[in-house]
C-alpha cells in the first residue's frame, strides 16, 4: 500500500529525491553525443515540413475537400495529439528499463510514424468526400499521436543531458542546427518530385507527384528515428533514472502531475506564453502556403530557395552562447521575439508600401530569401530560449517537490502549442473559405486581387500582431543565471546524502 503513495509522498517532501543518474559525466557533453542526439530533429523536421507546406494545399487544391473541411480535421487532430503529450511525458519521467526511462518509447513509435505518415500522402485515388476525410482524419491522428512517443520523450533527454547553465542551451542548439542543416538538403531535393509537365506548370498541383513524396519521407522519417535512438543507448547511464521502481501511472497521479508542473509560476509563464503564439502560428500556417503560391506567384524552383534559411540559423548557433554569456535567457528571448514580430510584418508591408519588386522580377526571389534567412536567425533563438529554459525550470522543480519533470513540462509546452495552434488552423479555415473566400482548384495567376489582398493583411499584419501578448507575459518569468546556480547547489547536496 504505501508503495502506491511512493509518488505522492516523494512530491510533497523537500528532502527527499526519487532521481539519480547512474553514472556522473565527467567533463562536458562529447560533440558525437550532441551530433546523434541532433539527428532526432530530422524526424520533426521532415513532418512538420510537409504538414506546414504541403498538406493543406494537396487535400484542398490538389484533392479538392474544401479548406475549412481540411483545416477542421487537422485541427481535430492536433487536439488528440496535445493529450496525449502529457500522458506520453508523464509515462517517460516515471517509467523504468534497463534501456532507461525515454529509449523505449522513441524505439517503438518508428514503425507507426512511418505507416502512417505514408498512408498521409497516398490516400487511395477513389477516396472522395467524406471518405477521403475520414482517411486523413485517421491517418493524421495516428502520425500525430505516434510521433509524441517520439518527440516528448526526446525533448526530455535534450533537457537531461547537462546540468550546466550554458551548455544547456549548446545541446539544444545543436539538435536545432541539425535539425536545420538537414531540413535544407531535404528541402532543396524533394521538390525534385513536384516536376512541371505539360499539363501542370506547377508540379505542386499534380496528385500523382504525391505517391513518391510519400515513399521518400516516411523512409527518411524511419531511418532518423531508428538511427537517433540506437546510437544513444549507451548515454542512459548519464540520464536521470528512478532510484526505484516507479508505480504504473493512474490518471489520477498524471491530472496531479500536471497540477504540479502548473503550480510553477515560471513555468505556468512560459505555458500561456506558447498558448497564445502557437495560437498565431497555427493561424499563420494555414496561410503561408497559399501566400507563397498566390500571393508572391513562386514554383517548386523558387520555393527550394527558401531552404537557405538555414544560413540564419547557422549564424544563430555560433552567437548563442556568446550572448547569452552576456545577457539573460529571458531578455534574449524577449528582444527575439519583438524583432520577429516586426519582421514579420514589414514583408507585406513593404509590397503594400511599394518598395519591393513587382512578382517575376529577378530581385524579389533574394529580397524574400535574404528577409526569411534574418526571421529563421531570430526564431531559431526564440526556439532555443524556451528549451533551455525549461531544463532550468525542470531544476526548480525538482527542488521544490524532489521530482524530475522534464517530461510533463515538454509535453505541458507542447500540449499548450498543439491545442491553440489547433484552434488556429480551424480559424484559419474559417477566414480561407468564408471571409477571404478563396476558391478551390485555381493556379498561380487565376485568383482575384481582392482576395489577395484580404489573404496578405491576415497573414502579414493581423497574426504576427498576436505576439504583443506573450511579451507581456514573458516579463514575470524570473528564473537567472545566478537562481539557477543556487538551486542547483542545494540539488547536488540532497543528491551526496
């Protein structure tokens, strides 16, 4: 009987710990660790890739089910995916293997994500109406799903991997350049199955492009997973691990889990801070496609351009620990976050203003890469901020109630993200269809100035505005450099008693 209140009462004891690394790392992270644990941002990459890009425009566009119909169902989707996000990280914090407590779950959702992600982008070509939406319904709950076993528990090991202040933020960086670095050479060669022909100028628009596009991601997806997870068996015994066996998780136990994480203000901060801007993304995302397509008039051989991003983000990686040797997480995060919003919205307003190339001249190709390129610099930051800010929370947490949460707060962030970007893309729809009105089954070229013009104030004026409030809200996050310090100080005598 008490065994099944050994969580309960390790939570609400500031003594006690229920978690210990087997084997203390001497020195820092090797780059070889950092490397394969920077392969499992492939994975994400790749789907969130085809999902942002290409999902909404082939079942809409290419297939025909109107966008609101389309957007609903991702959106529906994403909620049975932002659930099972803190069940999936509350399973990983307290479950216990010899392979250790996050390995399993990444090893075993390979094979669904690359079954499903396939069935995503082949539906069978008699599927029409309500059939082909009952297909990417399941098909997309099923991905979505079957990636957080894959996504949460990694994020939690990305978390786990140091103790140190900075180097925190040098394991994050790094799974996000390699997760940027592959997304280019990826982006730069898919489009390679999106050929023009004599009846499609735009290859995009070309169903039967779609049946190999959906044999080389779901390999590509299968082969990082599987790479990523088995390489990094051996650092388990550097991972924090239960000091013993860990009872099954009840739902109960998990809503308390999550009480728990949200009694943190820190993180209760951060939390509603991804509610609102994932809230503007997800509502930005169903525009982006359709605004690089209609809007800026670019092909398959313009848009593998865009990949170049890249270059932003590399530069992001080298300036990172710089900076934030200077300045605090928080501060970054927030100057970040403002030139974001501000670039963001100076793309359409200076086409509005005049000041760019009209469509089809040779300048405004560079001008839109090169502005992309310094919005990936800046976002990469903000990314990497919030990861490495929830390890410090992670920390705090622990010293507050002796548990190591990095799981439910991984999931916590992702389930907040999924949920209002849900909510975005169903609203995104809803503006698609009835208030932009943008019509089915046009090209480049086909579509009313009037509609382009509503479809560019959404998406380059009213949604970025959105982010004013996070900023608001990222001023009561107070954890620094030196709280850490302390608090890690007072973790690592509890651990030598």
């Amino acid at each position: 009987m008490a065994e099944n209140h050994q969580w309960t009462d390790a939570s609400s004891s500031h003594d006690a710990t229920l978690f210990d690394r087997p084997r203390q790392r001497e020195g820092k992270v090797p780059f070889h660790v950092m490397f394969l644990q920077g392969i499992s941002a492939l994975p994400g990459q790749h789907k969130d890739w085809a999902f942002n890009t290409l999902l909404l425009l082939f079942y809409s566009q290419v297939l025909g089910l109107p966008a609101t119909y389309v957007s609903g169902i991702l959106a529906i989707a994403l909620v049975f995916d932002a659930v099972s996000d803190p069940v999936v990280g509350a399973l990983s914090d307290s479950y216990k293997s010899r392979w250790g407590r996050r390995h399993p779950l990444i090893l075993c959702s390979a094979v669904p994500v690359c079954v499903s992600m396939y069935a995503l982008f082949s539906p069978p070509e008699t599927l029409s109406g309500l059939a082909l939406a009952a297909w990417l319904l399941v098909a997309t709950v099923v991905l979505r799903v079957s990636f957080t076993f894959f996504a949460v528990p990694w994020g939690a090991i990305g978390a786990e991997l140091s103790t140190d202040y900075s180097e925190r933020t040098k394991v994050i960086a790094y799974r996000m350049f390699i997760g940027g670095f592959g997304g280019v050479i990826f982006i730069a060669g898919i489009y390679e199955l999106f050929p023009a022909s004599d009846e499609y100028a735009n290859g995009l628009f070309n169903a039967s492009n779609y049946q190999g596009f959906a044999i080389v991601i779901a390999a590509l997806m299968l082969l990082w997973s599987l790479l990523s997870g088995l390489t990094t068996l051996n650092q388990v015994k550097y991972l924090p691990q239960p000091k013993s066996r860990v009872p099954t998780v009840t739902f109960p136990e998990l809503l308390a889990r999550l009480r728990d994480g949200l009694s943190n203000p820190n993180f209760r901060v951060l939390f509603v801070a991804t509610l609102i801007i994932s809230s503007a993304i997800g509502t930005g995302l169903v525009f982006d496609t359709y605004m690089n397509t209609f809007f800026w008039e670019f092909g398959p051989d313009e848009l593998r351009w865009f990949g170049l991003s890249f270059l932003g983000m590399a530069v992001a990686i080298f300036t990172i620990v710089p900076l934030q040797q200077r300045f605090e997480k928080r501060d970054i995060l927030l100057f970040c976050l403002v030139v974001m919003t501000f670039l963001q919205i100076s793309k359409v307003a200076l086409r509005f203003g005049g000041l760019l190339p009209p469509n089809g001249d040779p300048l405004l190709l560079p001008i839109l890469v090169s502005h992309t390129c310094l919005l990936a610099f800046f976002g990469f930051v903000v990314l990497m901020m919030y990861a490495s800010m929830i390890a410090d929370v992670a920390d705090e947490q622990e010293l507050q109630n002796g548990l190591r949460q990095e799981g439910v707060f991984s999931g916590g962030i992702s389930l907040s993200g999924k949920f209002t970007s849900g909510f975005g893309l169903i609203l995104g729809g809803i503006l698609l269809e009835h208030a932009i009105q943008m019509p089915t089954g046009l090209t480049p070229g086909d579509v009313d100035g009037g509609i382009l013009f509503k479809l560019a104030i959404t998406d380059g004026i009213i949604v970025p505005a959105l982010n004013l409030v996070p900023l608001m809200l990222l001023l009561r996050y107070t954890l620094t450099r030196d709280r850490v310090a302390e608090i890690q100080e007072v973790l690592q005598a509890r651990r030598a008693v």
